[in-house]
C-alpha cells in the first residue's frame, strides 16, 4: 500500500475526504468497523442483497485507510462521475497496481 508516494505533497485527511466522497457519490456504503474473520485483514469491498459496501478497520493510520479505500474504489468503473484530477490519478495508480489487466471494472450503481 503505496499511498503516500503516490499522493506525494497531498493531505491524507484530505485525501481520504475525498475518497468518502466518491464512495457516497457511487453509492457504495462506507464503514469503519472491526472485521471478524478467518484471515486476517484489515478492509474490503463486499455485495450484500446487491449493494456495495466498503468495510474499513478502524483503528488503523491514515496512510492504511486511504491505501485501502483508493484500492477498492479503483475496482469500480469511474469514469460516469467527476473526480478531482489529483485525486484521479490516485485510484488510476492504484489500478494498475492491483487490477487484474483482464478483469473487467465493476459498472455500480446501473
């Protein structure tokens, strides 16, 4: 999780307000909540009854939860919504990073 270099001269506070702009912007529930399961972790994207949610430990730094919520948001097609372009390039890095080149983004709300 590679977010502070890759908001180098950006805010993470900042950052993360932004990123639970676009979370609500989609329509994707947004929790910080402890996770209760078998492997350890600590955030991630799941569908209950056809609607997205985002669950974020808590307790972890600033750096972590913005790492974790720009991952996850980058799963979802953006390109219907607007995003600062700063912010942008953020989930594009994040992409790539973590995006299988064959999977396709998820088209949420439609």
């Amino acid at each position: 999780m590679k977010t502070k270099k890759a908001t180098k001269g950006m805010n993470l506070s900042l950052l993360l307000e932004e990123l639970e702009a676009i979370s609500e912007k989609l329509e994707i529930d947004l929790h910080y909540e402890k996770i209760k399961s078998l492997y350890p972790r600590k955030g991630g994207v799941c569908k209950i009854k056809q609607k997205y949610r985002i669950i974020i430990e808590p307790g972890i730094n600033l750096s972590e939860k913005t790492a974790i919520l720009s991952e996850n948001l980058s799963l979802f097609n953006l390109d219907k919504i607007y995003i600062p372009p700063g912010i942008r390039k953020v989930l594009q890095k994040s992409r790539k990073r973590h995006l299988d080149k064959n999977k396709p983004l998820i088209d949420y709300p439609q």
